[in-house]
C-alpha cells in the first residue's frame, strides 16, 4: 500500500521525519536509503516536499517510510 505523505524534518545526519493523514498522530521515520533511485538525492531534499512511500511496521520502533518517491507539486495534496 502506498502512501502520500510531507517531509516535516531532515537531518544533516541522513535521517528524517513524514506525516500522512493516512497515519494520524504519528511522525513517519525515513533513512536516506529508503529514496528510490528515480527520485531526488537526499541532499536535495526540503521540509513541506510531498512524497510517496510504503508504510513497514518495524517492531519496538514504530512504522518506517520505505520506498520513497518524491511528488511533482500537482501529483498530491498533503493537509497539514
């Protein structure tokens, strides 16, 4: 199952966070090796970017983005 989601933070140290109405009241952990190859490199990455992204359910730490895909602007809407 795919999701939409927004990138909320990014840290310099290769991590960061999304939400998605999809999962509500929770901050969505992502790794830079969860990018797909076909989208943009982390580096280029901003808060507020819409993404796509497959939920997994890491036991003891909560869900996981993997298989991220940054969205064109007029792909998605995200509410905030």
């Amino acid at each position: 199952e795919r999701l939409i989601g927004k990138i909320v933070k990014i840290s310099p140290e290769g991590w960061g966070f999304i939400i998605s109405k999809n999962i509500k009241f929770t901050r969505i952990f992502f790794h830079w090796s969860a990018l797909n190859q076909d989208t943009l490199h982390f580096t280029e990455l901003e808060r507020g970017m819409v993404v796509e992204f497959e939920p997994l359910d890491v036991p003891d730490k909560g869900v996981r983005a993997i298989r991220i895909r940054v969205l064109e602007d007029n792909e998605a809407e995200v509410d905030d």
